[in-house]
C-alpha cells in the first residue's frame, strides 16, 4: 500500500514538481521528530527520525527534474532514535522531495542541495621547507576531515610534472619529501587538491 501510493506522489510531481511538501507532514504514527540538519559548510545531510516500534525504513529522493530517484532501504530498525547521513557530493544539486516509510507511514519534506563550501580551516597549506644541505623539500600539510586528496608538482616551464599524492586520507597531519638533487632549477608550484577545494603553494630551488 505504501509502496503504491509513493508512486501515485511521484506521478503526480513528474507532471508538476511539488515544491511545497512540508516538513513534517505525515500520516500520524509511531515515526516521529522529524529533523533534517545542512548547511553549506557541512558535507553532509543528516536526517533525523524516531521510531516508536521496530519497522522497515526506506527513504526515498526525488529531484525538482525528476530524472533523479534514490531509494535507500534501510532494512528493519528498532524502536528509537536514528540519524541518516546524506554526501553532498553523491547528489546531483537542486531541490528534492524525500519520502521516508516507516511500516504502513510516511513522512515527506524538502531538501535543497548546494555544493558544498568547506570552511579554508579544513584544508591547511603551508609555505615549503628547504633544506639546501640534504637537497630536499618538505611539503606539509593538514586534514581536518577526512577526504580524498590529490598533490601535484609542476615546474614553471611544464618540463615537470609528478602527482605527489592521490588517494583518500584521514584528518591528520603529513609530510611529503621531494629529493631536489638532479630537479631544474627553478619555481616550482604544489597543488593540493580536495574534496573542500583547491590549495596551492610554489617554491625555489
């Protein structure tokens, strides 16, 4: 019954894109508290519901286009409190409406979706450390979440070019050392590359 009459809204929107569902707006039940928590600065979408007995959840999006649909089943889950979390950067931008069926329940709102403009505090870049004795540089730099990373050296004249680092890391701090013996002289550039952004730094040798 429930499945069915998801399809009926979805119908219905397709031919005229419902913006104005409410938050909230429910057939009355045990699925309750209804909460949804984003922001610009938060790579995440976390809705929050309460369950007052155990049921099979699924929650369902739906894009203002309607040529994107994503269905999440959660499988069953016990009678209490539950945050489920949404990447940004998995979800086409816009607005959506969501679904989310409890048993024979649903509650419906809406969601807008922006991109995500992480804070210059996430991503920490400093300047380079020379060490003309060791023929080496030291390139640092800090996490503060965790994210996919990308580090690229290129010389000034594009005779250059090595990805220092691509793969996904944890926050932290790290270091990577570049072995200048037998480089060209001259204005090197680092980029570091993340899912908050694009950092870059540049160096002599």
């Amino acid at each position: 019954m429930v499945t069915i009459i998801a399809s009926l809204i979805l119908i219905q929107m397709c031919s005229s894109f419902t913006y104005g569902a409410k938050k909230n707006d429910s057939y009355l039940g045990n699925l309750q508290e209804l909460r949804i928590e984003y922001s610009m600065t938060s790579p995440d979408i976390i809705i929050n519901y309460d369950l007052m007995t155990v049921e099979n959840v699924r929650i369902t999006l739906i894009h203002e286009s309607c040529k994107y649909m994503k269905i999440y089943d959660l499988g069953k889950q016990e009678s209490e409190h539950h945050e489920f979390f949404l990447s940004k950067d998995k979800l086409p931008a816009g607005e959506y409406v969501y679904f989310i069926e409890a048993g024979s329940e649903i509650k419906s709102g809406n969601i807008v979706v922006t991109g995500f403009v992480a804070p210059k505090k996430m991503i920490y870049l400093p300047s380079a450390y020379i060490n003309d004795d060791d023929k080496t540089v030291e390139l640092n730099y800090e996490l503060r979440y965790p994210c996919h990373v990308k580090m690229t050296l290129f010389h000034e004249n594009g005779n250059y070019l090595n990805v220092l680092e691509d793969q996904d890391m944890d926050k932290g701090k790290y270091q990577i050392e570049i072995n200048t013996a037998g480089l060209e002289k001259g204005l090197y550039t680092y980029i570091l590359e993340s899912d908050y952004g694009i950092s870059s730094n540049s160096f002599f040798i």
